[in-house]
C-alpha cells in the first residue's frame, strides 16, 4: 500500500471501533500460546551451540570413558600385594616397566611414548607381585585392580616398596562412569551450557541440531523520532524503544533485524510487517488514533487477534499474524512498549526458539512498605523499588517514564482480580537485574 492510499472504509477500520472491548491478558496469552510453537532444527558446530536449545536428545554411542583409567601417577598392582603395607613393614614388588632410558625423552619426534603413560596400551599382564609404573588417565593393564599412588611408594631399581595399603577398584576410573553407551545424555528442549559443550565433545558429537532462531524484524515508527543515540533537537527525540527492544530480543534468543526507523505511513509499515522473518515488532501507532495505521493493516492483510488489553500500561496493544509471521503491536510509550514486550512478544519468541515461555527473571517476596492499589477488571505491571529488605513502590502509571524502570530494582504484578495489596503484605518481585543470571 502506498503512502497516498487513500483510507480504509470505515466498516474495515478497526480504528472507528476504538477500545469499545479489551482482551483480558488471559486471552491474550492463551491466543499467543496457540500460535508460538517451536521453530524448525538446524544443525551448528559445536562450539557455536553454546545457549541454543536442543531440537532432540541426545543419546551416547559410546563409553566416556572408553576403559578403565588410572586416576592417580603411581602404581598398577594387585590390592592383595598391598595388604599390611606402612612405613614400618615395606613391602618390595617388581616393576615390569621400568623407567625409560634417560637419554631419550619421551614425547620428542620419533620417540614412542612409554607403556604406561595416557594413550598407551601394555599388552601384557601384571601378576601377583608385580607392579606396572602408570600416569593419570593411562588405560589400566590386565591383571592390576588397584593403582598405589607414588607417594605411598620407595622405588628403587627395578623394585617398588609398598608403603600404604589400598583396596580393589581404588584410583581406578571404571569404563563409562562418567557417560555409559545407549545413556540419554541430555533431553531435547536444554539449553545447552559450556560445560554441556564439553560432555558432547566427549561423546563425539561435532555438530548438534538446535532449535532454530526466530528472526525478528524491528519496525520502531514515527516522524517524530531521530536515530538512536542522536542528541534530542527542537520538537524530535531519540529512538529509546529501538535499543531497548534490541537488547530484550537478543536476551530471548532472537536474531535482531533492524532497518531503521520506520515512517509513520502505510507503505513503510506494511513493508515492515512483510519482512522475511518469523516476528514483526512494530512499535507506535497501535492505538487508535487516526495516524495509528499499523492495527488497520494487519487487520486488513493479515490477523487481528488482539487488540487493546485490560492492563496499565500497555492497553493499546495487540497481536496477529500476516502470512507465517508473528505481528506485535508495542505502544510508542516506552513503559508501555517494555512491559507489552515482557508480558507478550518476548514469550512468543523465546517459545519459538524452544526457550521456556516463563519470564527470565528471578523473584523474591518482601512485604509492601505501603500499600499499592489496583482496579479491578485490569492487570497493573507496578515498578517497585527494594528498600530496608521492603518493597517500596515507584509507579503503575507514567508510560512514557522510562527512567521509571531505571530507578527500580524489579516490578509487582497484579492479577485483574485484585484491588491491590494491603501495606505489609508479601508481594512477588520480579528483579530487573537477574535477568542475565536465570
């Protein structure tokens, strides 16, 4: 639709109807569950998979370790040889693999590393009375059940003293303690960590299918607005939802796609909301005002599931789809397009990049230092404050306060239900700054 299109019949423009109905947000999320199913797979290589989210288990093909493995530099032996073993009564066993020859070094070019050693086998059998010299994480010789560590030893020549006794299986590591062949090592769904990168490593796996990044298209519209960053001048301001609406995406698993700020006109938006991406956030213009285009082309061109929510902030908010892609209706206000992206978009796309849907926030329940009022029939999304190991509240209102969720430490939601909560009683915080933590 270009710029100079003439305007939509009044009987399709939602914007005639105004806010006559808001969706409950328990409508809200129920529509936004029902079409934010995960993402298809792709495969990466595995030291790009830290923090993808699994498309499948993972089932081990093989033995971590593969053999039997000493833990300690010492000794391989029978246990039994070690038997009433101390500084006072020196126990003498042979050493079948004694020390190499000094004047070659083990490791250097052409020079075969020592049986013994890690990566090595012994193809022969240690006996009763024997012992076979041994280095942490060689393969454990037939015949030995134990290894003696060297500084419960006297060697001397070709001969080894037994000072300690130990027992059958000690500092030996048992063939797949650590991940048995046939084991589901991790459930689709993980999120995988670094540790979890080494565990793959281990078992082979160089290349790992992950739950698809949902691509995201950033649309912050408005005359008005400069480009982020840009000192403020005369009557337009900096981009603040753009920044803001960048760093929540990222933190939910999206890939950003940014083109800039985007002209309060059909044509621009409508190309926005066409992007090839999974999810459009259009943010400005959702209410219904009669420069507010984007609830008019979506409804027009696509779905318009929700729009207006029984909330503070956030109401002018709505939902669809145009084609296979997720529509978001953020209000301009940044309070309002901050809390609209919490409670809505930044659920879908962490649901469709197979994250958990719940919020990343920690919580902590303190009780009120006043009380904090709420009307019934909406959801109040209230910055607070901790204070003295209290909750002090800062603002349900003030949309376009951003500063307001600066100054706090976390916000209280109340339930459509409630009138509010009394002073002193034990609130829900969700914490601001944990959500790099959780």
């Amino acid at each position: 639709m270009p710029p100079n299109t003439p305007p939509p019949a009044a009987e399709s423009d939602v914007r005639m109807r105004g806010f006559a109905h808001r969706s409950t947000v328990v409508q809200a999320l129920a529509w936004l569950d029902a079409n934010s199913l995960p993402l298809g797979d792709e495969p990466v290589d595995l030291p790009a998979a830290a923090g993808r989210v699994l498309a499948r288990e993972v089932v081990s093909r093989v033995d971590v370790p593969g053999f039997d493995r000493a833990m300690m530099d010492g000794y391989a032996l029978h246990a039994a040889d070690t038997l009433g073993a101390s500084s006072y009564n020196r126990l003498a066993l042979a050493i079948i693999n004694p020390p190499v020859n000094e004047t070659e070094t083990p490791g250097t070019p052409g020079t075969p590393e020592p049986p013994g050693t890690p990566g090595t086998s012994f193809d022969g059998t240690v006996e009763p009375g024997q012992a076979f010299r041994i280095m942490t994480g060689a393969p454990i010789p037939a015949g030995a059940d134990a290894v003696l560590p060297v500084e419960q030893v006297d060697t001397q020549g070709d001969q080894v003293f037994a000072q300690g006794e130990v027992t059958p299986g000690k500092n030996i590591g048992q063939r797949g303690e650590d991940v048995a062949r046939g084991a589901c090592v991790f459930d689709a769904g993980r999120q995988l960590r670094p540790q979890d990168l080494g565990v793959l490593s281990s078992i082979g796996v160089g290349k790992i299918n992950v739950v698809r990044r949902p691509r995201v298209r950033l649309a912050v519209t408005g005359n008005e607005l400069l480009p982020a960053g840009t000192t403020p001048d005369g009557f337009h301001i900096a981009d603040a939802n753009g920044p803001m609406l960048a760093a929540l995406v990222t933190r939910d698993g999206g890939d950003v796609i940014d083109r800039g700020i985007v002209k309060d006109n059909p044509g621009d938006i409508l190309e926005a909301l066409n992007d090839d991406v999974d999810v459009v956030l259009l943010s400005g213009g959702s209410s219904v005002g009669q420069d507010d285009h984007a609830p008019v082309l979506l409804a027009q061109h696509g779905e318009l599931a929700i729009h207006g929510i029984a909330m503070r902030p956030s109401s002018p908010a709505g939902m669809g789809r145009i084609g296979q892609r997720r529509g978001f209706l953020l209000p301009g206000n940044p309070v309002s397009c901050l809390c609209a992206y919490d409670f809505f978009a930044g659920r879908a796309i962490r649901a469709l990049g197979g994250r958990s849907r719940d919020w990343p926030y920690a919580t902590v329940t303190r009780p009120l230092r006043r009380k904090l009022v709420s009307q019934v029939g909406r959801v109040d999304y209230a910055r607070v404050t901790l204070i003295d190991d209290a909750v002090e509240p800062l603002a349900i209102g003030g949309a376009s306060v951003l500063s307001s969720t600066t100054r706090a430490h976390g916000f209280v939601v109340i339930d459509a239900d409630s009138e509010g909560f009394a002073a002193d009683s034990p609130v829900h915080v969700y914490l601001y700054d944990s959500w790099g933590c959780v």
